[in-house]
C-alpha cells in the first residue's frame, strides 16, 4: 500500500497497459494540463495472491524471474503510459509528471491515492473485462468507496477526441452529492468554455406520463427548485452559460440521451433518498456504464 505526502494532490490515473486505460491516460493528461495541476501514473502490480499458494497460510514470494518479468513489463507499460501523457497535451504543460509502478492491490492503492487527490481516473474496463456491459471491478470499487470525485473513461472514440465544443452536462436532484456533482460541472465548463447543461427529473422512479395540467404544475415547481439550485453557482461562474431541462422520471436515461452530444457528464455518488454507506446510486450506475463520454462521479 502506498504511503505518501501531499505531492499526489492533483489527478492520479490508473495504468494497466488496456486500450481503455491509454485513453483514460490521453483524458486525464489534458484534464492535468488544462487545469494545471499535477499528474500521476499509478501502474499496479497485483498483490497477492501469491500469498495464497503459501501452505500452512504464510506468504511467499514469487520466483525470481516471474519478479523480473512484473518488473520489466510494469516499466514498458508506465514508460509507453509517460509518452501518452506528454503526447496527449499539445501545446499545454502537466506542471509536475510523476510515475510509480506498486507491487500491491490496484483498488485499495488508487483508493488510498484518493484520500489526499483532486480526482482519480480509470479506465471503463482493464484487461481482466469479462464483458463489454458491466463496470471492471476496480472502477466500480472507487466510485463505491473513494474520498475524491472519480473520473470513469471509457475506451471508445467519443472518450479519445476531444471536442471542444460540445457541453458538459450535469445531473441535480438536491442531495449533497448532486451539490458536490454542480460544483464540479461548473468548473470543467468553465475552464473548458463551454455551455452546461442542468437536467432535473421530477421522480428517479419511472412514471405513467402527466397530462396536461398536471405536468405543468410539476414542472413549474421543478424549475423553480432548479433555479434555486443554480442560483449560487451562476454567480460565481457568470462565463457558464446553462441550459436548464426538466423531466419527469428516468434521469438515467435522460442523462445518457444528452450525453450522446456532449463531452463530459457529472453525476452525483449517491441520489435523493441515499445515505451515507449506501451502494451507488442506480441512476450514477447506469450512467457510469452505459455513457460512451467520460463520467465524473462527484464523491460526497
């Protein structure tokens, strides 16, 4: 486990060598830059479960040339993850680049990363994936437990390319995560200047539809709490134009349906209604997985 000061204050990215892990390097590399903090190149080498084939219960280490070969290919892959990153930024500087191969456990190393770091990146799937649906199970144990918003890319062109245009968009519902989640929103707009985009749902739980009526009232007073939620947020970020929608249910879907044209989605760790402990909140989950963008999950 990895014990250290303050110097990982900025984003750590996990590094494996899979094709969603160097796009999550190429994200987090322009995310450092363009917020102009540091970043570091996490590569975990497992931890045991050597122990485990120890008789008796005590541990063992592996042969030494299993050693050397985690060694030189934990080295490959942090060198090739270095490149990427310096490649990745343009004309913009990471101001301080650090790299560091641990012979650990990934989850709890880039969980203990996460106590003192602005964000931790991963990767939507390492090269354990078993399938193409499912969050890997380092990435879902970080936006379970971890102390800083989690950033989850996934391996696809959307998440490659950036596309300076298009907007973030944001999920508020009211609860402290989805506060944590708009702070976070406005600030990725803002230094990418861009429009935000604030989706508010009436109920998490699907709905027969609201005629007439009915639905006008509700979405008077969705506004309303939307308006109020934002009020504090626009005044300290007066460059971020928002675009305000309001639904009746489905957020998940809403927010996947919106994230098909824009870059970044932001998404609270846990909903109205969920406390402290809790597992993630379904809309964060189906958000997390099924998003072709990257995902912040803006930690409580």
């Amino acid at each position: 486990m990895p014990k250290h000061s303050g110097k990982h204050q900025g984003i750590v990215v996990g590094v494996d060598g899979s094709p969603s892990s160097s796009t999550a390097v190429r994200w987090a590399a322009r995310e450092a830059a363009m917020r102009h903090v540091s970043l570091s190149l996490v590569h975990v080498i497992e931890r045991p479960p050597w122990g485990l084939l120890a008789l008796g219960g005590g541990a063992v280490q592996p042969p030494s040339e299993t050693l050397e070969w985690e060694r030189t290919e934990g080295a490959e892959i942090i060198s090739a993850a270095v490149k990427l990153a310096t490649d990745s930024t343009q004309d913009r500087e990471i101001p301080d680049l650090q790299a560091e191969v641990y012979f650990s456990a990934t989850g709890p190393t880039l969980y203990e990363f996460s106590t003192q770091a602005q964000m931790v990146v991963v990767g939507s799937r390492g090269h354990t994936k078993v399938g193409r649906v499912l969050l890997g199970s380092v990435s879902t144990g970080l936006i379970h437990h971890a102390r800083c918003p989690v950033a989850v890319v996934h391996g696809g062109a959307q998440s490659a390319s950036p596309h300076s245009a298009l907007p973030v968009v944001v999920g508020i519902d009211g609860s402290p995560a989805s506060e944590s989640a708009t702070a976070i929103a406005f600030e990725e707009a803002s230094c990418r200047g861009i429009e935000l985009i604030a989706i508010h749902a009436w109920s998490d739980l699907h709905m027969s539809d609201a005629a007439g009526d009915d639905w006008l009232k509700l979405q008077a007073v969705g506004e309303e709490a939307l308006a109020e939620r934002l009020a504090g947020w626009q005044e300290h970020f007066p460059d971020v134009v928002v675009q305000r929608r309001i639904v009746l249910d489905a957020p998940a879907l809403h927010l996947l349906e919106a994230a098909e044209a824009a870059q970044l989605v932001v998404v609270g760790s846990h909903g109205r209604g969920g406390f402290a402990g809790m597992l993630l909140g379904s809309v964060s989950t189906a958000v997390a997985q099924a998003a072709q963008i990257p995902v912040i999950v803006a930690r409580q």
